[in-house]
C-alpha cells in the first residue's frame, strides 16, 4: 500500500499559506481594532478595562496600537515578529486576565488570535511578504 500522507515540505506552498494566514488574521483583527481607533480620537470619553493597573487611557491606546498599526504591519508582512508581539499580549491579557471569570466561550476567540500571532512570530512572513522583499537586498 502506498503512502498517501508524507513529510517533505513543500516551501512555495507554505510561503502562499503565510501569506493567506496573515491576510486573513490580520485583516480580522482590523475589525476590531478600527472601532476602537475610531473611539480613540472620537469626542466620547474613553471606557475600557485597565486589567493590569496602567490607567484606562494607556491600556486602551496599547489596545489600538495593537489591533490597528501591528494588524497592518501583520497584513504587509513587514516587521512581522515584532508586530506580532504586542498583538500576543494583547490577546493574553484579553483571554488570561480579563474574560478569566466568563468562562472558555469568551476566552476562545483572544486565545485563537494568541495562537495565529504565535505562529507567525516563530515563522515570520514568509516569502510574499515586504520582510523577505528587503531582507533579500542585504
């Protein structure tokens, strides 16, 4: 019987797998991140948990710096493992410290989004991206 399923690796594949992953988890991270942008410079005052003890206004402006500028550097693929890193606290502080006492239902999702940014700060870009594009020139 031959083997259907094998190990070898197939890099042009995965180069187009990262791509779509950081399209998609980038693009959805956008959807939170612009409400929350638009909040940030709108005229209402800003309500937002301050989990860790930083004030309202600093763990918010961490929040939208997170999910808005790092989710478009995640999107263009530059500078992706540092990007990637403010989202993963983010997310952590999200699943760990603020949705603890609601249960797994309301820790799923910041735990799914910890997980893509993981990936993506131990694989980088990958080829499609603007990291490969000029660290190629070097």
């Amino acid at each position: 019987m031959k083997n259907s399923y094998t190990t070898s690796l197939n890099l042009q594949n995965t180069d187009f797998g990262l791509l779509l992953f950081r399209l998609f988890i980038g693009g959805l991270m956008l959807t939170h991140g612009i409400p929350k942008l638009i909040t940030f410079f709108g005229s209402e005052e800003i309500a937002f948990a301050d989990p860790i003890g930083l004030g309202e206004t600093v763990t918010f402006t961490f929040a939208v710096f997170a999910e808005c500028v790092c989710a478009i550097l995640i999107l263009l693929g530059w500078v992706t493992r540092f990007a990637a890193i403010p989202l993963i606290i983010t997310m952590a502080v999200a699943a760990i410290i603020v949705h603890w006492t609601d249960g797994f239902g309301r820790q799923e999702l910041p735990l799914l989004y910890m997980g893509g940014f993981l990936l993506l700060f131990f694989t980088g870009a990958g080829k499609f991206s603007l990291d490969y594009y000029f660290l190629k020139k070097k």
